[in-house]
C-alpha cells in the first residue's frame, strides 16, 4: 500500500518569527529578550522564570510609574499587558536577586544580557 504524503508551504521560521510581545526569560548567568516586530496598544510583555530559584521585580515606566510588582516561582511565567507604557519607555527591573535593568524596545533583534556585577 502506497502512502502518499503532501506538504503544503508553510513559513516555518526559527528565532525571528513575528512575535506579538516582548519574552524576557531569566537564566542563572544571563537574561534572554526577544521583541515585537510591531508597536500596537496591545503588547504584551511575558516573564519567564528559567532559573533555579524564585524571582522577583518590577515593570516600570520611563517616567518611574510601576506597571507591575511580579514575583516568579522556578521555572514560572506572567503576563503583563505594557503597550500603553511603550512611547514613555519600559524597564523590567529585577529586585531580588538584584540584576541589571532592561529595557524593552521594539523591533530589535533578540538580544542577552550578562548578569550585573553588583
């Protein structure tokens, strides 16, 4: 019995598919962002937790207003909705442990960011 199998052209892209938010994941040793490809009042901004202990921080504005508090278990996740924020500039700061702030910025290509030496 023949089997016959038709593959249709789908755009498989890997690293620099269209995202429609920022990813920043935690490490031990290093932060990961990946960003938007396109501005929009619904960005969203997602927290990831790939380290081996909790996480905690805060998203501010440029103008020093707090978006949000977040707190992340190992290996956890949040949503944090920041499209309104972006044209005043968006910071993910960690609070404990203490890191380097980051700043997110759209239409950049993914980028890491070594651990503070504080």
């Amino acid at each position: 019995m023949a089997v016959l199998i038709f593959l249709t052209a789908l755009p498989i892209s890997f690293g620099d598919e269209e995202r429609d938010g920022f990813v920043v994941t935690f490490f031990d040793k290093k932060v990961k962002v990946l960003t938007p490809t396109k501005e929009g009042a619904e960005v969203g901004l997602s927290l990831e937790n790939s380290t081996l202990g909790q996480l905690s921080g805060k998203v501010i504005s440029g103008t020093s207003e707090v978006i949000a508090y977040f707190t992340l278990e190992t290996h956890g996740h949040r949503n944090i909705s920041v499209g309104a924020y972006l044209k005043k500039r968006v910071f993910v700061i960690p609070l404990n442990p203490p890191g380097q702030e980051i700043e997110l910025k759209i239409g950049r290509p993914a980028y890491e960011i070594p651990p503070s030496e504080n």
